[in-house]
C-alpha cells in the first residue's frame, strides 16, 4: 500500500512537473503578507495597476510615459500589491471513495489530489486548510441513476491507517497554515481519516467553507459528487460568489460501465447491501451504462451552473497527466478572455 503522504506511483516525476505549474487565480485577494497574487489594494507588486498624475517625491523610475505622451501631463504607474492565497480543501470521504478497480483505490487519488493542490500551495507564504466529511447515515437505492450512490464490487482487506478521533457523520476542520511541514500534517491527516459506513452531507462540507466567511482565495471540493446536485449545487454557487472554485470529481471505470464477467456479487459501501448481478445480461449492462452517463452528465451540469472550474479524475489513469492538461485549458482559456 502506497505511504499516506506519498503521490501515488509517481516518484520525484510529480514534484518535477507540479513545480512548473501555478495555480490558477483569477480573482484578486485580499490577505496582509506578501505573496505571488494580485491584491485589492494599491502597494508594491508586479501587477500594473491604474495611473495617476506625477506628485513632487514621486518615483520617477515609475514614470507612465505611454500614459505622459498621451496626456502631455506626466504620469506615474501604480501596481497591485502581490498577496498570499489562502486554499481550503473540502474533502468528501464517504464510503463510495473506499473503493477502485483501476490502477489505485478513489481514496488515493483524493489524497493524491490534495497532495498536488498543497504542492502548488504551499510557497510565498500562501496557506492551506481543509475540512474532512466522513460517515453519515446509509441511504437507500443507491447506484447510477439515482443520485445518491453507487454499487461497487465487494472487496476486503480496506487499508485503515492511523484516524484521528472522529465521530460517526463528523466534520473535521484543520486550520489553514503555511509552510511545506504544516502541509504534510494535513496530507497525513487526510490519508489517515478513517472512512466510516455512509455518506457524508456533501453540501454541509462545502457550506462548513462559507461559514464564517473567509478570505478571498481558492476552494477546492474533492468528491465523487455521487450526492443529488441539488444537496450541493447551492452551497458551490454561494462559495463562488467569494473564491474561486475548483471542483475535482474523482471516478472509477466500473461506476460508468459494468463488464461482461458473469454473476458479480456487489455491495452498497455505504449502506453494506449485497447483489448479485448478472452481467451477461447486455441490455443491463446498456441501461447501466445509459444510467451512469446520465448521472455523470448531470454533475458536470450543476457545477457549471454553479461556476465551478470542473476537473475528473479517473482511478485507471494518470493523474497528473489529467492535472496538467487540465492547467494548461484553464491557461488557454484565460489568454482568449475567458476563464472557465
């Protein structure tokens, strides 16, 4: 089993590629401490800002001559204050994030998606805090189509590492901090949280991000998002009035089709109800793929109503391959003057 705090299968070449990137900003912060982003307020910084008529003491090497020429009044160019970004992580683990049939289990590549977000974080004196959702009530009729769940194969041998003490249907909150050793106690944090049977209240682990209100930065909402859209939909659109938000949906190639293995016997993770289906059958194996499609397109949907940057993260493929191409659209997007 993969250490908690370490990406899974990637070795040095995630670090290598997480350092070329930067995260994407586009709303102006607000923070005290000098940092690598665009501020509100007028100060010392890289980021042009508005001109205004030269003052006696004024800083000719700051002298706006396109703006002079134009005016014949001379002119000197004010600049953005350069701010630190503050992140905050919500991280849904439910029991359905207990369980993958690709390369790792969804719960790793949650981890190694927050490890990633906290490599790109954690510099400039920016800061990083999260909060954790696991355990809830079971819910019934789980599975594509309705919204709530999903119907995984059964499986043992769940790897459990060290929790913190949390109750049953419990959030857990760990303040932003900065600095690379504080952001390794939230990645063990994390990856040791114990999944507990049910499904965490996806919506009251986002709302936990807009109560009290914080400032201004990024907020990233790690989940299958196998909740109804309408538990979570609202508390994302109210997030994005303030941040910018990224939501990552984390899938398992046998949540979208099922394959052609005969009877497989499956069980609920989050209500411990056990099937048997028959998988020869095709016209199931149709409806179920018609059923999961419908509810995967019915996410993406509500998240873009919502105005969340939309990123899915599959369990049989590479993810940093799926972060970096993802980087790069946000990139190109923003240069054609847009940012979604």
């Amino acid at each position: 089993m993969t250490p908690p705090t370490r990406l899974p299968a990637t070795g040095d070449r995630s670090g290598a590629v997480l350092d070329r990137l930067q995260l994407m900003v586009t709303r102006k912060l607000d923070g005290l401490l000098q940092g690598d982003y665009a501020g509100l307020l007028p100060g010392p910084g890289s980021e042009a800002g508005e001109s205004r008529e030269y003052r006696p003491g004024d800083d000719v090497r700051r002298m706006d001559w396109p703006v002079t020429a134009r005016t014949t009044l001379p002119h000197v160019r004010r600049t953005v204050a350069d701010r630190e970004l503050e992140t905050w992580l919500a991280v849904d683990l439910s029991a359905s994030l207990d369980f993958g049939t690709g390369r790792w289990l969804k719960r790793d590549v949650v981890v190694a998606a927050a490890a990633a977000l906290a490599h790109l974080t954690v510099r400039g004196g920016n800061r990083i805090g999260a909060v954790i959702g696991t355990g809830a009530s079971a819910s019934a009729g789980n599975g594509p189509g309705s919204g709530t769940g999903s119907a995984v194969p059964a499986r043992t041998g769940r790897w459990r590492g060290d929790p913190p003490a949390t109750g049953p249907g419990t959030l857990l909150r760990l303040p932003a901090r900065s600095g690379r050793k504080e952001a390794q106690g939230l990645l063990r944090t994390i990856a040791g949280t114990e999944i507990r049977p049910g499904r965490s209240d996806l919506g009251a682990l986002v709302d936990t991000l807009n109560r009290p209100p914080r400032r201004r930065g990024v907020a990233v909402v790690i989940s299958d998002f196998l909740a109804p859209p309408q538990q979570w939909s609202r508390p994302i659109r109210k997030l994005r009035v303030r941040h910018d938000v990224l939501a990552i949906e984390v899938v398992d190639p046998r949540e979208l089709e099922l394959p052609d293995v005969g009877v497989l016997p499956v069980v609920d993770p989050e209500s411990g109800e056990l099937h048997e289906v028959q998988t020869a059958d095709p016209g199931l194996r149709r409806r179920y793929a018609e059923a999961a499609a419908a509810q995967r397109a019915a996410i993406a949907t509500a998240l873009r109503a919502a105005g969340a940057a939309h990123l899915r993260l599959r369990t049989d493929r590479d993810w940093l391959l799926d972060m970096v191409r993802f980087v790069a659209a946000q990139r190109h997007a923003r240069t054609r003057g847009t940012t979604r």
